[in-house]
C-alpha cells in the first residue's frame, strides 16, 4: 500500500505507475518506422482479452516513479516520446507532458480514450474498444483512428467509431497479431473496397524488436 504523499503525488500525477521504459522502432500506425522512446503506464480495466500485455493491466504491480525522471531518461535518447499503456487516460497526463514538452520532445499518446484526456499532446492515437467506449473529447482530438480487427465483426465496429471522430482523422485497419493470417487478408479486400482506411501492421513483431 502507497504511502499518503505517494499516493497524493500520484493522484497529482508527479508519479506514476512506470512499467517499462525503452528506445525503438514504432511499429504502427501512422508513425511506423520511426525512432521514438515508449513509456509504458501501468493501469487498465478495459479488459482485451487478446491484449498482448496483459501484465501492464495492475497498476500496483509497477512502481510510482516520478515524471522528473522519467523525462530525464527519455531526453538523452529521443526527440519523440509515445506515452502507451496499459491505459495511460487513467491518470492525469498534464505534468508528464509538460515536463516532456518544456525539453523540446514531440509527446505522442497511444490510449483507447476511455477516460477524460488530460496533457497536451502532438500526436493523438486513439484505438477504441468495445469493452469501454471513448469519451467524446477522444473522439475530437484524435490525429489517427487505430481499430484492431479480430474477427470480420471488427469492421462494423471500426465503421461507428470512424462516424464519430473528426474529420482529420487518419484510418487504420490493424489485424490482431494472434489472427494475422486469417485477418488480413479480409483488411486488404476491405480497404480495396474502402480507401478511406489505411492498414496498419505491427511491423514491430516482423522486425523482432519491442
């Protein structure tokens, strides 16, 4: 159990629940291919069950580290910071990307809008869930609309939600890693038919890399 001034710092958001911290290529999305440093949130009750880490979902598994060292870590390596989770939303993001910001970092968010958006933010992905919608204000700041196609009922859900974000949005069609094979094949003849959407592939997992 946290101690009452961590936990305030937490609440606050000087602190969070650090799971891991790394310097890679994106894989997805509209920034693939570039270099950019991942802080990875701990924390999230949206519940995918083909989530692939699943270990980020309890916060009290990872340590409140302060966002001064946080953003120590990621200014000697990267001009680009990805904020992801878990669900990064579930905590106030005003301080972290502050601090980001004041360095001269490009702070990026990868969060399924589920909880009020807090920071500020140069580059907003949102990829909902069916578990636990956005909230109306992730639909308005989004830069790129990210939706995970499982099964061929994703695309029904990806239309809705494509509905609901601004116009600017950029679309993806992203297969779930675990039905890669029998998925993209479907997104390819879906985008063919709907040039609107873009694919997205976790070229990550391709390059053998975080």
């Amino acid at each position: 159990m946290l101690s009452k001034e961590i936990q305030l710092a937490v609440d606050k958001g000087e602190m969070l629940p650090l799971m891991e911290e790394f310097y890679t290529i994106q894989g997805e999305g509209f920034h693939t291919g570039r270099a950019a440093y991942f802080i990875r949130i701990g924390g999230c009750d949206v519940g995918c069950h083909w989530c692939d880490v699943k270990e980020s979902w309890n916060a009290d598994l990872h340590p409140p580290t302060t966002t001064d060292d946080i953003v120590k870590n990621a200014k000697e390596l990267a001009e680009t910071v990805v904020v992801t989770g878990g669900e990064p939303l579930t905590w106030d993001m005003s301080v972290l990307t502050a601090k980001l910001k004041a360095e001269g970092l490009r702070v990026h968010i990868e969060t399924s809008g589920a909880y009020p958006v807090t920071g500020e933010w140069d580059w907003f992905c949102l990829s909902p869930k069916k578990t636990k919608l956005p909230v109306q204000q992730a639909y308005e700041c989004a830069h790129e609309l990210k939706m995970i196609v499982h099964n061929k009922h994703d695309f029904q859900f990806a239309e809705e939600q494509a509905a609901k974000v601004n116009p600017n949005a950029i679309l993806f069609l992203q297969p779930e890693w675990s039905r890669k094979e029998e998925m993209t094949p479907l997104i390819i003849d879906y985008v063919m038919q709907h040039p609107k959407w873009r694919i997205s592939l976790q070229t990550h997992k391709y390059l053998n890399i975080p």
